[in-house]
C-alpha cells in the first residue's frame, strides 16, 4: 500500500475537546477511526476513547493477516465499543449512559469499506468532487429527506444536536455499512466530526483537497470551519489520506508518503494521542483523574478482547 494521510484534532471554543480519532496500519491493511463523544464532566471524552481504542486494538490482534471480513470486523468493533461503554455507566452508576459517534473504514487490497453511526462523516472524493458520503443518522437528516427544511436551514436548526444512532445509550445502535469502494490513484478519502462538516459543504472540502499537501491543507480546513462555528465553535477532527499507487518526491514539499511494502507481516503502527492531552489540549482533569479513566478505559477494553 501507498498513501498519504494526515490527522488533527482541534478544541474549538469548547471547555473540553470530546472528540478522538486515530488511525493504524500494517503491510497490507489501513485503520481510520473518528468518533465524537457526548456526555458530562469528562464522560463523553470516555465513550470516544472507548470506542476509537476498541477498534484500534481489535485491527493490532489481527495485524498478522488482512482483515478476513471488513465489515464484520467494523460491525463487531463497534457493538463491543458499544457494551464497553455500557459497562463504564453502569460501573459509575450513571442515570445516562454517555454516547458517541463512530465512523470507521478500512482499506485493503485496494478496496475501502466503512461503516458509521451517528453524524460524524466519511466523504469519497475523486477528482475534486465527493464521489460517496455516509448520511447523518441525525433528526434534521430526516427532515432534509422529508422535504421540510433544506440544507442551508441545517446547521441553524435547533434539531441539529439530535442523533439517533450512536454508541453507548439505552438502544442498540444503528451501524450503517458502504458498499466495497475500488480507490484509484489520487482518491481521498476524508473522516470528520460535525465540527467540520458544518461549516465546511463536502464539495469545498474536495476542491481543496485534490491536489493539496494534506499536511498543510487540513490545518487551513480547521482553521475556517473554527472560524465559521463562530464563538461557540464545536470541537473539529480530521483524517484525510490520499490514495496512491505510485511512488512520489517526497522533497518536493509533499506529505510523508507511507509504503507499507517493506512491513514485516507482525508489525502495527497505530497514531492516537493520549486520554488527557488530546489534540495538544490538556482536559482539566487533575493528573490523578486523568490515570484512573486511562486504567478503567483499558480494563473495559479488556474485557471485549477476543
């Protein structure tokens, strides 16, 4: 495999930034991972990392070989993200469970497969337009397919907050699935919290995004979707890689192209900034609070391991 990719995640105007993303890859398998928690004090950073780390975790187990069914493995990543979440309320006797989003894809053999839950996005693009996109599990999605409200009426509408699938909560949750995906040479493929994609439309995100140094383009990309979420600005993450399957210059300025060709069969690597400190934004979690939630996070994981 041959491919760029860039990730970031940003505070916004919020006390705490809820949001977790993280990505791994082997010789012959890459990992995305976004989720978007929501819940009190620090719970909804809890449930993102839940579930991002489950993921990461299960993909590390099975690094030796490609992922022998990707859509089971991100339909069964999440369902146990999901109970592990549950476990975590029910330990701190919590009235409401916290929740999150989740979006998650794989790539493998050339072909990307995701699934997702909730309003955290994936967009396909190819040639400067979105070729594919997940759709918002979200009340103003269903008004917008109903016809009431249009799409410039959604990012003002008091329903805007209201998901109906997620991880965590009192209801299974929804997991919608992509069809496989064949990628071409300069595909990309873009990860989001609503952050983003609400002060960012998905076609100015691949006009940007077509021929940019990732590296360089995602920050701008934050940078004005902050902006245009104004004073109360939510918390934004990204993951963009771009596909690629020709070597190119990494002196010309590009980002580090990653080739995946000389991995030994038994190795990971797995980028996920640390519970706590996330996005270069330490939570106001005390030292103390901040090494219980990291060793109740891993034993819940523990527990869902197979």
């Amino acid at each position: 495999m041959k491919f760029t990719i860039y990730q970031e995640s940003r505070t916004g105007r919020r006390a705490n930034n809820e949001d977790r993303l993280a990505h791994c890859y082997s010789r012959d398998s890459l990992l995305m991972v976004v989720a978007d928690g929501m819940g009190g004090h620090y719970y909804g950073e809890v449930a993102a990392q839940i579930a991002v780390q489950t993921l990461t975790e299960a993909f590390q187990r099975e690094v030796k070989t490609r992922i022998r069914d990707p859509f089971l493995f991100l339909q069964t990543g999440m369902l146990n993200g999901h109970r592990g979440i549950l476990d975590f309320a029910g330990k701190h006797h919590l009235l409401d469970s916290p929740r999150t989003t989740c979006v998650a894809c794989i790539i493998q053999n050339n072909i990307a497969y995701w699934a997702h839950s909730g309003d955290s996005r994936l967009y396909l693009m190819r040639k400067g337009r979105v070729l594919a996109q997940t759709k918002d599990h979200s009340r103003v999605r269903l008004l917008v397919e109903q016809g009431v409200i249009t799409e410039d009426q959604v990012h003002d509408h008091p329903d805007r907050n209201k998901i109906y699938g997620c991880l965590g909560g009192q209801q299974t949750p929804e997991i919608e699935f992509s069809r496989k995906m064949t990628l071409e040479a300069e595909d990309v493929l873009v990860l989001c919290t609503d952050g983003v994609w609400s002060g960012l439309p998905g076609e100015m995100l691949a006009a940007t995004l077509k021929t940019a140094n990732l590296m360089r383009a995602v920050p701008v990309l934050l940078g004005q979707a902050e902006t245009r979420g104004g004073p109360h600005a939510d918390n934004l993450s990204m993951i963009a890689v771009r596909w690629q399957d020709t070597y190119v210059d990494e002196s010309s300025g590009g980002s580090s192209l990653i080739s995946t060709k000389s991995m030994a069969r038994d190795t990971v690597t797995t980028r996920m900034t640390g519970f706590g400190h996330h996005g270069g934004h330490k939570t106001e979690l005390s030292d103390e609070e901040i090494e219980l939630a990291i060793e109740e996070i891993r034993s819940t994981i523990q527990k869902y391991s197979k």
